[in-house]
C-alpha cells in the first residue's frame, strides 16, 4: 500500500485536435511572419494540448509598432475612465461565462488541478472588476494653497506602452493582476504569455475583442523570451516593462532597459518563511503548512518552502505536517478529487530532485518524499510530497527557490534567531507568523523583510491589498490602487492667475 493518497487517470476527455494559437497584431489574428510554430503537451498526460504561432522579430516589432500607435495616435489613452471600466466590466463577464473552457486548457497546459483553475479563473474575473472600479476613481491632486495668484494641479497619466511577460505557474490569474490595471490607466500593451502555457492568453484576447476593445490596445506575440521577451524588454518604443518570473529573468529584464531607461516593475521568486512559536495553534498551522508547500504542487513564488519551527514544537508539528501530507491527493489534474497535479516540465522535475539530493548529500534527512511519484495511467511528470529535517542556514534549499513541493525545516529558540533566519534568505517576498500573541505577532510583522505578512493563516489573498517583493523579490506592486499607480506618471501644473508674475528684467 502506497504511503500517499493518489488520483489515478480518470475518465476526462482530452480534446482530440490541439488548441491553435496565433498572435493578436492591430486586432488582427495572424501567425507568424516565417510560419513558425511550437507545440505544448500535457504535463500531466502526454497529449498534444496547443499548436502556437512562433513569434519572431518581425512579429514584435509589428505588435510594438501597433501598441505605440493606438497610444499616440488612438482615443484609449485619453478616454473617459467610465468607456474603459464598461470594457473592463465586459471582459469579466466573458470570462465568467468561459470559466470551465479556460480552466479546461489551463488545466492541461499546466497540469494543475481543474478545481484550482476554476477558482483562479473566477478570481481573475473579480481582478477585472476591481480594475474597472479603479479606473472610474482615478484622479490626481490640487493645491490652492500656494499663494492667491498660484494653483497647482497634479495629473496622472498613463505610462504609455508597456510590455507584460507573464509565467507558466499562474497564467491567466498573472495577466490578470497586470492587463487590466493598465487598461484602467489607459495604457496600451503587448502581451508575451510563457511558451510552456501560451493558450488562455490567446482567449482572452479574443474576450477583449468581444467586448469591444479597440484595435491595437492589446496585442499578443506568442514565443520564447528570446527573442520575443528581448525585444519587448529592449525597444525604444516601449515605456515600460511588467514581467513575473524568475529573479534570474528580472535581473536580464533589467539591464535590458537600462539601454532606454524605461520604467520596470518585477515580480519574482520567493523563499517564504513561516515563524511557529509554541503556543500556535499546532493543527491549524500544520494545514495551513501543507496547504502552503503543496498548493499548485509548490510551483508559486508565494509557497511555504520553509518553517522556521521553535524547538519545543518542532518534533510534533512535523509529526502532524507528515501524517496530513500523506493524505493530500496527488494526481489526475482532470479528476476535481486531485489537489496536486503535475510538474511543469520533466527539466523541472530534475531540478527538484536535485535540490532534494543536494541536501541529503549536505545532513538533512527526507522523513517523507524525495522522490517522482507514479500515477496509474498518466504518462507526465509527478513529484511526492517532500520533508526535510535537520535542514541548516548553509544549506541550499534553505535559501533557494526550489519550485516543487518540498518543504525545508529549521528550528529557533528565540525571537531573534528566528527573525535572523527568516531574513537569510535573499528574497523577500512573503512571510507568516503563528502565535495566539498578538504583540509577538506584530514584532515579527514589523522586523521581517517581506512585501506581505500573514498572521494565522497562509496565502490569503484580495484584489484591494497590494503584492509584491523586497530585496530580490522584486519591485513595485500589482494589486490595490497600488496596481493601477504603476502603470501612471505623474506631472506637476503651476497655473498663474492674473498678470501677477514679479517682473525679472526691471
């Protein structure tokens, strides 16, 4: 009898024909200037799920081109916020009434599971509204107290064209968080989803037209980051770069738009620490724990890769961790019994294990996992459920982004060791303390390098509250009226009233 719980292959249908993407140019649908294309199967199942148009130079350049028109030469840009809200309230609406079609092909694209599609498809949908509200709010500043000759205006205008390069993990909620923020603004965008999960992109550039955008606003190249992402990052025409990904990525992002100093706004990885002090309640955290390191099989720059567990708790906590980790259902992602899926990539997989076996080589022990796991009937990639024990600061997988579901412990006596070890990491996007005290609950808030802090709970999350990182995490913010700010600039009007100005030449 196997130790895990396991969801073999179930009787879903896949599609028989593979989903045929192209790129969206001027509110054109075409392929690719030299015919390329690329192909994506199921990571869970081995079927072929898309056939994409390869984009190429030419085919960036010609989106660039239609994106910086639309903004110059086209009405979106100075638009009234209530025209680009009615678009934006439009697209959700779409999107709730394809909610199972986008899930479906995000389900197979990804190999997470359909019922964690589904819930993220209608959390893309609530994005979109809350963007449509924003853009009905926006507004800028006055100053009248300046002297009674003098008013001052503040005005925010979009950024102009901005490139959005979204992961493989979380490709329809991510473009979510970016593309309709913009749109609030009234920026226009070319979009480049990951080649590995390129299709839900493509439909929702077929809802945007659906519900009225006008040509050029948004246009999608699919491909690879080089050249597509490269030369969305480098061109001159481009005002700004959003991209989620890699820190390794974001950093090349970076110095690609240093050539035109053009504004960029990262999201990247994360080695997120959760702080347990004894007097936790132990079951909720042990759940929230499990839930944390396993949820889209730990491929989220949010999971809960690593507790930092005080020693008087620690033997029975990951007793607890263990015993619920062996009842979460890995497998199918078509079955809606399955919590965990497939990896994304046999490469991927790879590297998992040997984040794993680099850390048995170092001391730490594997008290559960550490291995691919079998599912009756799939053909893709699957990894178990991962601890490891007697896990020290030195280590690897103690301060990097493993991307799997392998759960790192480490162990504090005081509150300063455990800040000292939640810090350690170079990244700094999430952290979470657990403790019935409120005071040691808000020391940790207030001391631990994160952009978010979760106090008795994991990875909740809203589209009013801002996300994103500090340190090598990222910069700037996506969500709350923090989203829509990133994609404006600001600028300063002095009005003089009257002839009133004091002469300089007498």
């Amino acid at each position: 009898m196997t130790q895990f719980t396991l969801i073999p292959a179930c009787s879903a249908a896949i599609p028989t024909d593979p989903f045929i993407g192209q790129h969206l140019i001027d509110g054109a649908w075409v392929g690719s200037a030299d015919g390329a294309v690329f192909e994506r199967h199921s990571p869970a199942h081995g079927d072929l799920v898309s056939r994409s148009a390869r984009g190429g130079k030419d085919d960036t350049a010609r989106a660039i081109a239609a994106a910086r028109h639309a903004f110059d030469a086209g009405d979106w840009a100075s638009s009234q916020g209530a025209a680009r809200a009615r678009i934006l309230l439009k697209t959700a609406d779409l999107i709730d009434e394809n909610r199972e079609r986008i899930a479906v092909l995000e389900t197979l694209e990804s190999g997470k599971p359909i019922a964690q599609a589904r819930a993220e498809i209608e959390g893309a949908a609530d994005l979109w509204r809350y963007a449509a509200a924003l853009a009905r709010t926006l507004h800028g500043d006055s100053h009248n107290s300046l002297g009674p000759d003098m008013l001052g205006m503040v005005l925010k205008e979009p950024v102009g064209v901005v490139s959005l390069i979204t992961p493989w993990n979380f490709p329809f909620l991510i473009i979510s968080q970016k593309l309709p923020f913009a749109l609030a603004a009234g920026c226009t965008a070319v979009v480049k989803p990951s080649e590995m999960t390129p299709s839900t992109t493509v439909i929702l550039g077929q809802l945007l037209q659906q519900a009225g955008l006008p040509d050029g606003v948004v246009n999608i190249v699919l491909g690879y980051g080089d050249p597509v992402g490269a030369l969305m990052t480098g061109d001159e025409r481009v005002d700004m770069v959003s991209f989620t990904g890699s820190t390794a990525v974001g950093k090349q992002i970076v110095r690609t738009a240093a050539g035109t100093l053009k504004k960029v706004s990262l999201e990247l990885g994360g080695k997120n620490p959760q702080v347990i002090f004894p007097d936790a309640d132990l079951e909720a955290t042990a759940d929230a724990i499990v839930f944390g390191v396993y949820f889209n099989a730990g491929e989220c720059c949010n999971s809960g890769s690593r507790i930092i567990v005080h020693e008087d708790v620690a033997t029975a906590l990951t007793e607890m961790v263990v015993e619920m980790s062996r009842k979460v259902p890995f497998g199918d992602p078509l079955d809606p019994r399955t919590k965990v899926g497939a990896i994304i990539s046999p490469e991927h997989q790879a590297k998992i294990a040997a984040y794993v076996g680099d850390a048995e080589t170092a001391g730490a022990q594997v008290v559960l996992g550490g291995e691919p796991l079998a599912i009756d009937g799939l053909a893709g990639q699957f990894y178990a459920p991962t601890i490891l024990t007697g896990v020290t600061p030195d280590m690897a997988i103690a301060t990097e982004e493993v991307f799997g579901p392998v759960l790192s412990v480490l162990t504090f006596r005081t509150m300063d060791e455990a800040i000292s070890l939640a810090n350690s990491a170079s990244y700094g996007l999430s952290a979470g303390i657990w403790s019935r005290d409120v005071h040691t609950c808000l020391e940790f808030s207030r001391k631990v390098r994160a952009g978010t802090v979760w106090t008795n709970t994991w990875m909740d999350g809203f589209a009013e509250m801002p996300f994103g990182g500090v340190k090598q995490s990222g910069q700037g913010r996506e969500l709350g009226r923090y989203g829509i700010e990133e994609f404006l600039e600001v600028k300063s009007v002095q009005m003089r009233i009257g002839d009133t100005r004091p002469r300089w030449v007498a």
